[in-house]
C-alpha cells in the first residue's frame, strides 16, 4: 500500500488525469485480483477453465435453488428430504441420499418452460461425481464445495467426448438407414427391436443401431449421439426436450429433410473437430 501511496502522489504523476488513469487501472487489478481469490476459495486451488461454468444453490422454501450467472433466466432446483436440509449436511451425507434415493428436480428456461431433472451418482475416473441429467445436457458435478446453507459445483458445459472416425461411420450409417423418407417413422419410443424389424426407423433408433454395429457397444452418450443433439439445440434452441432425438423425432413440425439436415449438421461437426485434430 506504501509504494502504492507513494507513486500516485509524487510530482511525476501529480496530473489530475493522470492521477484518474492510475487510480482506475488499480481498481481493474484489484477487482481481478479479488475475483481470482474467489474464485480459489469456491473452487479449489485450480482456475476455472473457459469452457467450465460454476452453479450456486442455495436453500430455499425447503429445497435447493440454483442459478448460473452466465445462464441468464434458467434456474435449476434439487428436491431433497426435508429433514436432511434442516440440518448442516458434507458431501458424504448429499452422496449417501442421491445414491439411495431417486432424487429430481425441475430446470426452468427463461420462457418459463419446465422440466425434469435427474440426479445420479456415477463413478467419473475412478471417482464419484454427482450427474445432472437435463434437457440442456448431462452434467457432472465437478469442484462440489459445501459451506453452510450453500453448495458450488462446476459443469462442463455441452460436455462431448473426442470425435473418432467411428462416429462418423455411425452417423453416416444411421443416414442411410434414414435417407429414403419411407424408411422414416414419427413414433419413436426408444424401444427400436420393432424399427430393425421392419426397417421402419426413428432418429434414435438409427442411430442407436448404427452406433453398435459400428462400435461394437452402445452408448447413450457417445459423440455421434451427442452431436445430433448439439445440432437439434442450434436448430431450436430452448426446446425444452426431455429426450431430444425422440422429441425432436415425433415432433408434428419435424420434416423428413430435418431428420436429413440434423444428421449433416452433425457430420460436419465431426469432421471439422477430426480435421482439426489432425492438424494439431
């Protein structure tokens, strides 16, 4: 503070303008400075990384409340047992009851649209997470922190593992199936034994049967799968989808060259992420 003192006030930088310019760039360092220790104490010793955004929940009218100051006008609520809020609970206790209980929530859109929210416990990485499923995406909670009556995570936002060459022999399997519009189908149930039986297909199913013949395993979350999604949230964002490919498959305003376009849409993804890679 001396030097600080000492520097505005000597003969040198006694210009009143001067003066304001200093004294305006050492509010600006000191804000960061201040966010940046926020941020260490909330989320640990580590920077929060650009692609990460941090949720707060806070207890309210017996249930946990959340808001994203960069997801402006969503809000997200988890729905615990009243007895457990009553008291100062750590994150053993919050795991102990996501892992035995089915825990839900309600994610709200700015439209005031709602929907569920579902909260599991997932083993990440040989570590246990807490997973969100939502209509936005899947989430796990990572840098949980709990303090009083107030819990802070992080979410990997639009979390999408790394494309292969696999994904894109999956979706351009899965647009194949789909290519002729009389092998279309607007009655998804995600039960798709029907779909191969008669080759009558719904978006998910396609690609759910693509994805094993050409990875040899399903998975609900795997990159080709994701960037459908993805694609769908460009198309119509806020949606508010409970389960996208079905939804967006059995939507009335859905056309044959939508299912078409949302299939190329991700196949672009996937080659631009693998050409990418290949250059790196």
């Amino acid at each position: 503070m001396a030097q600080e003192k000492k520097c505005v006030n000597s003969s040198a930088y006694h210009h009143p303008r001067v003066v304001n310019i200093i004294n305006m760039k050492f509010k600006m360092v000191t804000r960061s400075v201040l966010l940046f220790l926020i941020s260490l104490l909330i989320y640990g010793q580590h920077e929060l990384p650009d692609n990460y955004l941090p949720l707060r929940f806070t207890i309210q009218d017996g249930k946990l409340e959340g808001t994203c100051e960069y997801l402006e006008g969503f809000t997200f609520s988890m729905d615990l047992p009243s007895d457990f809020l009553e008291k100062p609970f750590d994150k053993e206790e919050l795991f102990i009851i996501v892992r035995n209980q089915e825990i839900t929530g309600i994610l709200t859109y700015p439209n005031d649209n709602q929907t569920e929210i579902r909260f599991e416990v997932v083993n990440h990485r040989g570590v246990e997470d807490i997973y969100m499923k939502t209509t936005l995406g899947y989430f796990l909670w990572e840098m949980l922190d709990i303090r009083g009556n107030e819990l802070s995570f992080a979410i990997y936002w639009w979390y999408c593992p790394p494309a292969r060459k696999v994904d894109l022999e999956a979706l351009e399997m899965c647009e194949q199936l789909l290519v002729d519009s009389s092998n279309w189908h607007k009655l998804d149930d995600r039960k798709c034994e029907d779909d191969i039986d008669s080759d009558q297909w719904s978006l998910f199913c396609a690609i759910k049967y693509a994805s094993i013949q050409k990875m040899g395993e399903y998975n609900h979350h795997n990159t080709a799968m994701q960037a459908l999604r993805f694609a769908i949230d460009e198309l119509i964002p806020d949606h508010g989808f409970e389960h996208t490919l079905m939804d967006f498959n059995n939507s009335p305003s859905t056309t044959h060259h939508d299912i078409l376009l949302i299939i190329d849409k991700a196949k672009k993804r996937i080659k631009e992420e693998l050409k990418k890679t290949s250059n790196e």
